[in-house]
C-alpha cells in the first residue's frame, strides 16, 4: 500500500491537471492513509470512488435538471443544442431529450412541466402539480396573485 501512495503523491506534485479538484486528492490520501491503518470504519479505497463517483453522478443530474431545456415533445430535458449540456448527458448515459415523469404535468396525457403547484386535500395528494394551462382551468386552484 505505501507503494501506492508513494505514486499517488508523485503524481500529486507532477500533474496539474489533478490539482483542479484538490479536495477530492486530500480525501483520496486519506482513503489511502486510512486503508493502510486498517480501515476507520470499513473504508476501503474502492468504496471512497464508489461513493464520489455516485456523487459527481448526483450532481451532474440536478445540473442537467436545472440548465436542461425542457422538451413538451417527450416531456422531459433536453441539451438545447448546448456542449456542455450534450457531453453531460452522453456522461449520464440519457438521450436527447431524455424523459423525465416527475417532472411533467399530473394531467393525463400532458407532456409539458409542471410549473404551478398549490396545496390540496383531495384524492390524499399534498399538492397539485400541473401546467399553466391546466392550472388555469382546475377547480379549486388560486387563480388569482397572492400579495
């Protein structure tokens, strides 16, 4: 194990590239130094990249999800031509645009985003999750501007 971080922090001095993320590299070192100690509390260097790569997957998702461009088409996000956008999806394994049901009006058969919600207490749901254009049609919803 000392062989590898010997080589871990050889390539901490020599590459610049890796010092974009320089609290990810003090957590690796840790792992390392932790795993050589016999592990705090079953860590193990395989099981520090799991956990960071599902993080990074994490939050790469909620970006996709707010800078997406939403799509009435599929109901979901799509790249907007953008590259950044495109890369991350080709990351995330979706396509474009990539269908997101949560996300989509609760009226049947409505592909655009739920952009209003209001309480409710009908049917057990805690709120009602629709479009502006079935908002504006819905009983019981607030049609008019709160101050």
């Amino acid at each position: 194990m000392s062989e590898l971080r010997d080589a871990w922090e050889s390539l901490l001095h020599d590459t610049n590239v890796l010092q974009a993320d320089t609290r990810a590299l003090v957590r690796v070192t840790t792992a390392i130094e932790v795993s050589e100690a016999g592990g705090e509390n079953g860590l193990t260097i395989l099981q520090f990249w799991k956990q960071r790569a599902a993080d990074l997957q994490e939050a790469l998702e909620g970006m996709c999800y707010q800078f997406g461009y939403w799509s009435d088409g599929v109901g979901g996000v799509g790249t907007g031509g953008l590259s950044a956008l495109e890369l991350a999806f080709e990351f995330l394994g979706w396509g474009d645009p990539h269908p997101v049901p949560e996300m989509r009006c609760k009226v049947e058969g409505c592909l655009k985003q739920n952009t209003v919600g209001w309480p409710c207490l009908d049917e057990g749901h805690r709120y009602h999750r629709t479009c502006g254009d079935h908002w504006r049609s819905m009983e019981g919803a607030p049609h008019e501007a709160t101050p």
